[in-house]
C-alpha cells in the first residue's frame, strides 16, 4: 500500500482557468503499468520527497493515520507492521503549502474525482510556486530493513524495494548499523538505516522536471503565474 499522486494542467485565459490536455504530459512509470508515456492527465512520479515538498504528504510532520496490520516478510514469517501514512521513509522537508483544497474555477471533472474513495489533499500550485519550490534542501531518507536485505545492500549496493517505518515481533530486535557492524544480533534481527543525503532536487525524478518543462511552454504569454497544476493524493 502506498501514495501516488495525480495532476491537471490548467491555464488562465480571458479571467477563467481552463484544462489544457494538448501539448499531452510526461506521465510517470508508464512501462511498468502499461499506460502511454503521455497522457492527458499528468501522474507525478511516486517520490514522497517531492509529496512533501508539495503539500507537507508523506512527510513525517504528523498528518495522516496509523494502521497497525501483519504482513509476510523475506525470511522472516508473519510480521507486525506499522503502515503510516504520514511517513515517507525520510526526515521532515520544508515545503511549499499544506493541502489548499479546490481552487476556485477548476475544472468539474476535476472536483468529481477528487472526492473518489481513497483519494485526498488536493492542493494546486502556480508554475511560479513549482519553479521557486524548495528542492535545494538536504534530503535525508531513513527506513527499518531486514537483515537479509540489509546484507545484501552491503554486498550490492543496490536499494532494496521493501522497506518500512518499523518492524514488531517478540524476536525481533532493531539495532544501528553501528551496533550491527559491532556484532549485536537478535534472535531476528532488523537494521535502522540512514540513507546517504543529497539535495531533494537531485533525488526526484527527471520527468517530474519534464513536466515542469512542459507546463512552461504553454504559459499564456509566457507568464508562470497563469498555468497551474492541480493535484491530489491516492493512499
């Protein structure tokens, strides 16, 4: 389970904002799911730092539910696990604006889905907010990984895929990598990682910026401040 985050372009002509579904957007993943690598509907690349560099999504600031629920881990059976939907796996981010809601104008099919089930925080910003947003800041990523996993990224220094707040079990015990290198173990054992930080603007994803690009290009009169993106979450 996890957030993504879908967008609409509009722009500002004669004092009303209409969509605008040519030029069509870089869209985010879209081998994997099957989707065209353009669509009418711009989808934001699953990137919890630029979420909460957005709308404060994802971004460890106290907004959002705990669910406590078991799930089957590598090597480790039935596990207790914390899903958070206010954790991104990294520390706090400043950002641009919690959630707006709606704004004024916007288009109709767009207030629909955004009250679909699951869906949340719709929020807008101008292409001026975007361009100006706060992605030169550290970004620092943090998870609780499983010893196997954790081994094999010493061996790869490939990211593994699973990965989570915290982990539970009356075995279970969670050490530092400085008190894994130093021989503690648990009868099962997880590693608290810290990722290495670099700015947040190096960490999102190229389309996400392509879809900047794309927005400015349609700007009426060149004017950033009269092309916005709508968003809203799916948790």
């Amino acid at each position: 389970m996890g957030t993504d985050a879908i967008g609409m372009v509009e722009v500002q002509k004669d004092g009303r904002w209409d969509l605008i579904t040519y030029p069509l957007w870089p869209n985010w993943n879209w081998k994997e799911r099957g989707e065209q690598p353009l669509s009418a509907t711009p989808q934001l690349p699953r990137h919890y730092g630029l979420f909460s560099a957005l709308a404060d999504v994802r971004n460890r600031s106290g907004r959002g539910i705990k669910v406590m629920k078991k799930i089957k881990a590598p090597g480790q059976g039935e596990v207790d696990w914390l899903y958070d939907t206010d954790d991104g796996g990294h520390d706090p981010l400043e950002f641009i604006d919690v959630p707006r809601g709606i704004p004024e104008g916007a288009n109709g099919g767009w207030k629909v889905y955004c009250g679909s089930e699951g869906v949340h925080d719709p929020t807008w910003f101008t292409l001026t907010e975007l361009i100006d947003g706060p992605w030169d800041q550290p970004f620092h990523e943090q998870s609780v990984l499983f010893e196997e996993d954790y081994v094999k990224y010493l061996e790869t220094g490939e990211e593994p895929e699973y990965r989570a707040a915290g982990v539970g079990g009356p075995n279970m015990r969670v050490v530092t990598e400085e008190e894994y290198a130093a021989g503690e173990r648990g009868e099962q054992t997880a590693i608290d990682f810290h990722w290495k930080s670099r700015p947040l603007r190096e960490d999102i994803p190229e389309i996400w910026w392509a879809l900047l690009g794309a927005m400015d290009m349609v700007a009426p009169n060149q004017d950033a401040n009269r092309v916005r993106l709508l968003v809203c979450f799916d948790s």
